[in-house]
C-alpha cells in the first residue's frame, strides 16, 4: 500500500526521506519518487520500480532541496508507469503532492477542471488534487486547502511542497493515517510511526479533516473551519527494532522462525498456574467489560479474518459465548445490528486497514466497545478503539503475515481461556488448558526442525497448479489460512473448504490434477476426515496430509503425510498452521517467486 514520508529541517532532505521511504518498503508498492523546491522550482525525481533505483536516479542528479516529501505507490488507478507515480503536479509544476488512499469522485473533478482547459498528464485520481489545488490557489496554502478538501470524496493522506513556500510542507488526511515526528526544530512525516522513531519517539497524529503547515520554525495544525487546534505530542514507547533478515535468505523465512520467542512473549507473566487463571490485567481492560460480555463480534480482513474465525471456535468452545466473525469490507455496509453487552474485537496487524477502520468506526457510532487486537502501537486502529491488546509479534516485514497470524490465535485463545474461567470453566480444566497452551512455542520449534522434510514435500507436490485445502472445526479455517498463505506466496490457486463440503459440489474438481491438502489436528471429528480422504481418494484426488503423529491408519488412505506433534484440539490450529507456512514457502521457493513482496499484494491494505 502506498507510504508517505516528508521532512522539514536543517538536515539534507533528500537522504532522510529515502531513507524513511525504506521503512515503509513492507507495505507493498510498485514505484516510488520524491520532490522539494530549490530556487524557486519544483524539483523531482520518479519511477516505476524500487527505491534502489530512485536513489540511483539521485545519485546522477542530485536535489538540493531545505524540505522534501517522498512516496511509494502500490497502484490504485492507472498503470504501474513513471507518469501515474507520485508526486503529482499541476500544469505548471508550482506544487507538487504525494497522496495515499482514494478520491472517490476524482473523474467528476477531473472533468470540471478539464473543461477549464486544464491538462491532466496521468491515469491516477492523485493528480486531481494537484490541479485542484493549482486552480484555486491564490498565495494561501491553509486557505487553498480548507476550499479544496472538502471536495475530495473518499479518503486521503496528502503532503505537498509549493515553489512560493520552498521550506515548508503541507499536510492534510482524511480517513488515511498521517503522523508528525517532533524533532529538535526538525519535522518528519510518515504513513507509519516507523519512519521516523530513529529520529524521535514524540509524535502528533493528525485527526480526520485537519491540516498541517510545517515551517522550520514550528508547526501550525487547523481544523476544518481553519481555527487552530493544540494537539498534544505523544510518546511511542516502542523501539525501532533491528529490522533485519538475519541469516535468513527472506524476511518471510525469519518470521516464521521467529514464532516459538514470538508466543513466548504473549506468556510473560501470563498465567496463574495454580489457580488455572489467566493473568491480563497489563492489557489494561476493566473486568466489568467481560463479565457483561454476552455475545461477542470478531471484525477482520484477510489472514486476520482467519485467526478471527479460529477464534470464534475458541469463544464458543472455551468462554460458551456466542460469537459471530464478520469480513470488515463485508459487515461495514450492513447496517450492523448491534446488540447489548456485545464485546466488539477488531483484528488488523497493521491496524490501518481501511475496511476494518470503517467497520469500527460504524460500530462505534451505534455505541459499541471495541478491544483491538493488533501488532502496532501508534496505529490508527489501536488509537480508534476503547482498549487495545498488542499481539507483541515484533514487526512482521514479509507481506504474507505468519508470525502475526500465531500470535493472534494464541491471544485470542489467552482470552477465551480468561471469559472461559469467569464463567464456566474449572480450575482444573483451566490447569489443563494452560499446561496445553504453554507448550505451544516446543511444537512449533519441532515443526521447524523439520523444514527440510516439508521441503522435499513441496518440491513433489510444486508441478501442481490447483489445490484443495480441508478441515473440519478448528482445522476450517486453518485450511482458509494455509489456502491463502499458498495463493499469497506462490500464485497457485488454492481453495479451502469445510471437509464436510466438498461432497456438496467442490468434489467434481477433484481428479489425478488436483490434490487436496487434508488437515487432521481434529481429534473429535477425525473418523469424518478419513471418510471424506476415501471419498477423495476414490476419485484419484492426490492426498496430502497433515496429521498428529500417533494418527497411524492416516499414511494407509494418503499419499504422503507430514506428522504433527500432538495438542488439544483447541490449539492446534498453531503448529499446523507453522508446517504449512513452510509448505508455502517451499512451494513459492521452487517457483521462483518474490516471497517477501508478492506481486500485487500490499502489506498494509489502507484503501477500500
Ligand atoms: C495476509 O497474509 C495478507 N497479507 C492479508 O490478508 C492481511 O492479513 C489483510 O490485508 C489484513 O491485514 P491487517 O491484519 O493488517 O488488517
């Protein structure tokens, strides 16, 4: 997804926004491009491609420039093309802005401002804000801005250098994430806190439909009437971590490594063993709100859908509370239906995906308490909601998220075990679960150390271009994640359904070419597994199971078989999902493809 970075201060510009540019890499883009003003002109460079090679642009030409704003686009509207790259200008380049999300009505101004003989030069809805902006410019930035925003429908973070201002950066946001770095008489801005915690951990995010003029001398924020609003600086307690592959040939590679130390670190502190209790009182939530918790709603996107959807299993399982997962993009235009003591948990890694913002920016217009469950601190979701619990994955830099996806089923089990013990659970069943639980990051590492079997797996299994992924409860939407992981990856089509389904119509798929990826850490539904595997098998479907060791009748219906260390039903949904993480890796690994930045997908998905 598209990065916004910009600095204004003593320093050289041009190598601070690159370098801000890189920490934003993770998103996903497909060009990028910076600009600034020097003698009285709108300088710049852009480029499909990466920032390596706008970096080595510079290197041949380079812009001195006192502020700069920079850009990484994954691409919306128009061709992946150096015209369609940011920045974007007006005719005759007096300004040049950089912007992330949509303009929803962006053809209706287009059209108006070509009928006043303006020439647009890219496909993107970005330029329109440029030309807009040239057009009603009369030697004000605040004012030309509280004339031309609320004419932008959709949503937008929007930075901007103009030639009458060469110091000086503008910025404005609506429904898209932009935050302000305080430096000493430096300033920094960012789509990601990220960017700049190298320079400084005091940072002011700025709200929906405010606008920002920042001189070297200071910094002036308006709201909508253009009063001036004083924003309280805030301090971001994280530490930009080393953000590094190690030895590791993919970030993708480590931070499926990385996942035993990972759900460690959700455990410190964690468990009053004795009592079977579990300890969450540093996440800052008041118990009242669980003990009034009668129904539960999981709101989520992608790979978080799926930690969300084993999650609901857990609620209903563990805490025996009704809990109903709903898709964000889906459930915002619902109209939702929100009932009393209805506990609403928000899932997003990035916390700045823009359908699960929306979702709970509706719900909590109809008046409901959201926990957010998310990877970032500072993100714009962990700021929207009432509380929020930080899955402490570390950053997870690969687009395709694993590490997360772990740690978010592991909280969410921690949770359901903590409403399990208030209402119905056991002290014993509650010793029993945490004994189960603590063991998690020991199986994962045994999965690990068996990556090589996994790879040999893939390499049989890599000339096939369409696969089946099954499962019944936990192991369901398990199947989704590992389904997604392998579309993600290596670009095969893959397709998960309910075990239970695949006699309802899916099964005419099913031949010599299409091999069902088959999911057994289900103890309580595994004889129905095996009947669906005779179904398959009896149809010349290729069979590829992942079973608990111990499942000996599995290997005499299968093709081949990747044992399991063995767990409670409840949880296995974590080494199961680790063995097929590295399915995928292989898969994509022997394909060729680009693990860590797949083509098309963005890390952070922050349009609609
Ligand atoms: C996961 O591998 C994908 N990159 C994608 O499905 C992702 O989970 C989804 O876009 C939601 O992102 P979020 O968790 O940051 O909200």
């Amino acid at each position: 997804m598209c990065g916004i970075f910009g600095y204004v201060g003593n320093k050289k510009a041009i190598p601070i926004v690159l370098e801000g540019l890189k920490t934003l890499e993770y998103r996903g883009y497909d060009s990028a491009g910076v600009a600034g003003i020097s003698q009285g002109k709108t300088l710049f460079y852009k480029d499909k491609g990466k920032i390596g090679h706008l970096a080595k642009l510079l290197e041949k030409k380079r812009l001195e420039v006192e502020a700069a704003i920079a850009h990484t686009r994954w691409a919306t509207h128009g061709k992946v093309n150096s015209l369609n790259a940011h920045p974007h200008f007006d005719a005759h380049e007096t300004l040049a802005i950089v912007h992330n999300g949509i303009i929803e009505n962006f053809q209706k101004l287009k059209s108006d401002l070509v009928a006043q003989g303006i020439a647009f030069v890219s496909e993107t809805d970005s330029e329109v804000i440029a030309q807009l902006f040239a057009f009603h410019f009369q030697g004000n930035l605040k004012q030309t801005l509280l004339k031309i925003l609320p004419l932008l429908e959709g949503s937008f973070a929007i930075a901007g250098v103009h030639r009458n201002f060469p110091k000086d950066i503008f910025v404005a946001c609506k429904n898209s994430p932009l935050a302000i770095g305080v430096g000493e008489s430096e300033y920094f801005v960012s789509s990601d806190v990220n960017g700049f915690l190298k320079y400084t951990n005091k940072v002011i995010f700025l709200e929906n439909h405010e606008i920002g003029l920042i001189q070297p001398s200071g910094l002036k924020i308006y709201n909508e009437k253009g009063e001036i609003v004083a924003k309280q600086t805030e301090s971001i307690t994280s530490k930009i971590e080393e953000i590094s592959k190690l030895h590791y040939p993919h970030f993708t590679l480590k931070e499926i490594y990385d996942q035993p130390e990972s759900i460690n670190r959700l455990f410190k502190n964690r468990f009053e063993e004795e009592f079977g209790a579990i300890c969450l009182k540093d996440m800052g939530i008041d118990e009242e709100t669980f003990m009034e918790t009668s129904r539960i709603l999981i709101l989520a996107c992608g790979t978080s859908w799926h930690a969300g959807s084993v999650g609901a299993y857990l609620f209903e399982s563990l805490s025996r509370i009704p809990t109903q997962v709903e898709i964000s993009s889906e459930f915002r235009y619902k109209n939702p239906i929100v009932m009393k003591d209805t506990l609403v948990i928000a899932i997003s890694q990035s916390g700045e995906t823009a359908d699960t913002l929306a979702a709970v920016h509706e719900l909590k217009a109809k008046g409901a308490k959201v926990i957010a469950v998310c990877n970032r601190e500072g993100s714009e979701l962990s700021r929207l909601s009432d509380h929020t619990l930080f899955i402490q994955a570390g950053p997870e830099i690969g687009v395709c998220s694993t590490k997360a996806f772990t740690n978010q089923v592991v909280l969410l089990s921690l949770l359901a075990l903590h409403l399990g013990r208030m209402h119905h659970l056991s002290k014993e069943e509650g010793i029993h679960f945490i004994r189960e639980i603590k063991k998690l990051p020991g199986l994962v590492s045994e999965v690990l150390s068996c990556a090589d079997e996994i790879h040999v797996l893939a390499k049989k299994y890599n000339h096939f271009t369409h696969f089946f992924f099954i499962g019944r409860s936990y192991m369901y939407p398990t199947s989704l994640e590992a389904a997604l992981k392998l579309k993600e990856m290596s670009y095969i089509h893959a397709q998960a359904y309910p075990a239970g389904e695949l006699k309802h119509g899916p099964i005419a798929l099913i031949d010599s070419n299409c091999p069902t990826v088959a999911l057994f850490g289900n103890k309580h539904t595994f004889s129905k597994l095996l009947s669906n595997m005779m179904e398959i098998k009896a149809r010349e479907g290729p069979i590829l199971a992942f079973a608990p060791r111990g499942f000996d009748e599995v290997s005499s219906i299968v093709d081949d078989v990747f044992w399991l260390p063995d767990t409670c039903d409840e949880f296995a949904s974590i080494p199961t999902s680790v063995a097929l993480q590295l399915f995928s890796y292989y898969m994509a690994l022997e394909r060729g493809c680009d693990i860590d930045q797949p083509r098309n997908l963005a890390k952070s998905v922050t349009v609609e």
